[in-house]
C-alpha cells in the first residue's frame, strides 16, 4: 500500500457583486453551493487544523453585467451570428466587463483590515490573491478548518488536489491523505 500526506490547499472563492461594499459584504454570511467536498465528514474527521498554518486564497469578483459577457461569448462563437469572430482584445474586455478599481480597492481594504497580505491582482481585476492563517480565515469568513484523513484508491479524482499522473496511472494502489476543508458554522 502506497501512502502518502499532504495538506490540500484551501481555496475560499467569493463572489463580489458589483458595486457591494466591504461593510456590506461582512455583514453576512453565506455557504458557497458545491464548497464542502463529500469526503469531508464525520467518518474522515480527524480534528481542527492548526489555526496558526498558512493559508493562500482568492477572493473573486464578479464581471460587470455577466448577462452581457455571457450573450458576447455566445454571439462570437455562433457562425450564425454576424459577431462570429468579432473578438474582443484583452484590453476591450476589460474596459468592458471588468469588475472596477473601486471594488477590487474595497475588497483589498477589507481584506487588509481582516490581518491579510495582499498577493496579487490580475490586471482584468476578476479576483484578488491573498495569504494569512487559518485562524484569521476562521474569523473573517465565519467558518472553521478541520483535518481528515483519507484513503483514496486509484487513479484518483482529478478534482480532488495533489494527485499526480505517474501515481494515477498505477491502479490498484492506496494512499491516505490528510487534507483540510473549511467547515460551515
């Protein structure tokens, strides 16, 4: 039996709206549909994460008017359509659909007043990269990490993170793995 640890790495994906405030947006707190994996319960439990382990993350923002984003990639991939390959450069696109500086600078306020480092911003403005620890993630999004083990028999699911294709490609191996999940409160 192979075995093998690893910490999965967290991702706490945030959906800003347009023109929402920081202060608005910590005003409550809501679960993201399809965040909790399913091997994240009770049976694979094995307790807290250490709330002083660092925690990398991305906060993104929603396009302006996705509505319209979503009619133009529709429009220039229908040959049917007289925008048929009409694509718009990456500077257009922004100009365009971008989430403005305004929130990506309210989403690195409020994150910075949270305790965390700001990493990076892409220049299309669609997310904010930021690190701190679990413990600051614990308190600023309302929730709390955990640890599980697991032994997964592969190929392993390539949604699941770390696996690998050497690894994969070998069936009828195991290996637990410890991953950390944030949990709801």
């Amino acid at each position: 039996m192979l075995r093998s640890t690893f910490v999965a790495a967290v991702t706490v994906a945030i959906l800003a709206v347009p023109g929402l405030t920081a202060a608005q947006a910590s005003q409550g707190n809501s679960a993201l549909a399809g965040s909790k994996p399913s091997w994240a319960n009770s049976k694979n439990l094995v307790g807290p994460a250490d709330p002083s382990q660092n925690v990398g993350f991305r906060v993104y923002l929603g396009w302006q008017d996705d509505a319209a984003v979503q009619a133009l990639a529709q429009a220039v991939s229908d040959p049917a359509n007289s925008s048929y390959g009409h694509y718009l450069s990456p500077a257009q696109f922004r100009s365009q659909f971008a989430p403005t500086a305004s929130s990506v600078g309210a989403v690195k306020s409020w994150l910075v007043s949270q305790g965390f480092k700001i990493v990076y911003t892409p220049a299309n403005h669609h997310y904010v990269s930021a690190e701190g620890t679990l413990a600051q993630a614990a308190t600023a999004f309302g929730t709390t990490f955990n640890m599980y083990k697991l032994t997964v028999h592969e190929p392993l699911d390539p949604q699941f993170p770390g696996h690998d294709r050497e690894r994969r490609d070998r069936p009828g191996r195991q290996r637990t793995v410890r991953a950390h999940q944030p949990h709801d409160r």
